[in-house]
C-alpha cells in the first residue's frame, strides 16, 4: 500500500476554493477508485494548513498510471492559486499497520 500526502499551508480562507479546484473531473470511471480511503485534514489552530492523504492499494508504477488518468498535474495547476505554500509532498510505502 501507498500513502499519497500532499501539505500546505493555503491563502487565508481558502479552503471552500481549494477543495472545489481539487476534486477530479468525472469521466466515464471514478478516478479515485484505486484509492482506499482520501483525507482532507484541517490543523485544528489554523485552518489554513491543510494535510491531503490517500491509501493507495498497489504498486508505485499502478500509482502513476492512476494519477495520470486522474490528471494530476492538471489538479495541481488548478488548486495552485489557491496554496501559500507546498510544506510536504510525497508517496510514502506503508511498511506497518498498529490499528485496524
């Protein structure tokens, strides 16, 4: 499993714009699919530094080839103006689970 996890700090107040410019356009498949779960998560003393993570169930080449039919790069053009500043972004491999 991979865990996508993307965290930045966004213009003041713009959660409600950023989140609309990061949903995918929806094709013939959901393009989310592959994900097993997606997480929008919100520092609870300033809302503007958010934390994006998805569970990705497979390889890191299956990852590429998912997030290019989800159009990736074009995602990250749209939700750009929207981020002050990237602070983390990464693919990380899950090599233990402590909960189920």
């Amino acid at each position: 499993m991979i865990c996508t996890l993307t965290a930045r700090r966004l213009q003041p107040g713009a959660y409600e714009t950023f989140r609309a410019a990061w949903t995918p356009a929806q094709g013939s498949e959901d393009p989310l699919s592959r994900w097993t779960r997606i997480y929008h998560c919100r520092n609870v003393s300033d809302p503007d530094v958010v934390i994006s993570f998805g569970l990705f169930e497979g390889t890191l080449e299956e990852l590429r080839q998912a997030q290019a039919q989800l159009g990736r790069q074009s995602q990250v053009d749209r939700i750009e103006p929207h981020v002050q500043q990237v602070l983390l972004d990464g693919c990380y491999e899950v090599i233990e689970q402590l909960a189920p």
